[in-house]
C-alpha cells in the first residue's frame, strides 16, 4: 500500500461524489482544508465501493493508521485476478499492464478502482 497524491489530504468529512458511466468515473472530494478536487477516471477496468462497516480497513492502513490519502494497492489481488480472466478471454489483449488498483478511503465508504492513472483537479 502507498499514498498516491501525497500533496492531497482527504478531509475526514469529505461530502464525496461519485458519477459513473460506461466509459468515465468522477470521483469529487473536500481536501483538509476544504478545497474540492475532482478525480477523472478513463480508461477503468474495475470498480468497487464497500461501506466502511463491511470492509477489513486493517488492509488500507500505512504503519498502523489509517492515511487519508488517496492508495494504491500494490500487491493487488483484484487486478491479479482481472489480469488472468482477460487471458482466459483474449490471451494477445495487454492493456492491464498499464492499470492499477487505486483506493480512496472516505469516511463512510472505501472507494477501489481498478485503472489507468486518474486525472486529478481542483474543482
């Protein structure tokens, strides 16, 4: 696990919102000093939200505590498991090597996508 934008904090009550659609993800959030900032996801392979009360939050913490930073998973077992399906379905197809399995660790929700690198913006 390691923090991805380390210039932007989560605000512990970030009012996030979330827009998918076929092809886009934005995921809008407050920073700690309350400025809003927008995550633009496109290309994205995977997408998850768990609510906090069901998820093992034990596997996002950095030295014991809980970042409120927006994650990558390094070891991820989720794109693992995208990377062999694809194989199985079309062994030449090669554009998961270029995603990653990012999370953002909201208050209320945990946030995991599975993508090319987001686009991130002040809103």
């Amino acid at each position: 696990m390691q923090i991805v934008f380390e210039e932007i904090e989560l605000h512990v009550t970030p009012l996030e919102e979330v827009k998918i659609n076929t092809t886009e993800i934005s995921i809008e959030f407050d920073d700690s000093d309350e400025v809003r900032w927008r995550a633009t996801i496109c290309p994205y392979q995977g997408f998850r939200v768990t609510t906090i009360d069901c998820i093992e939050t034990e596997l996002f913490m950095i030295n014991g505590k809980r970042p409120f930073h927006i994650l990558e998973v390094k070891e991820s077992e989720w794109l693992n498991k995208l990377k062999l399906t694809l194989a199985e379905k079309d062994a030449t197809a090669d554009f998961l090597e270029k995603a990653h399995h990012y999370v953002f660790p909201f208050q209320d929700i945990i946030i995991e996508v599975v993508c090319w690198e987001p686009t991130i913006e002040k809103v």
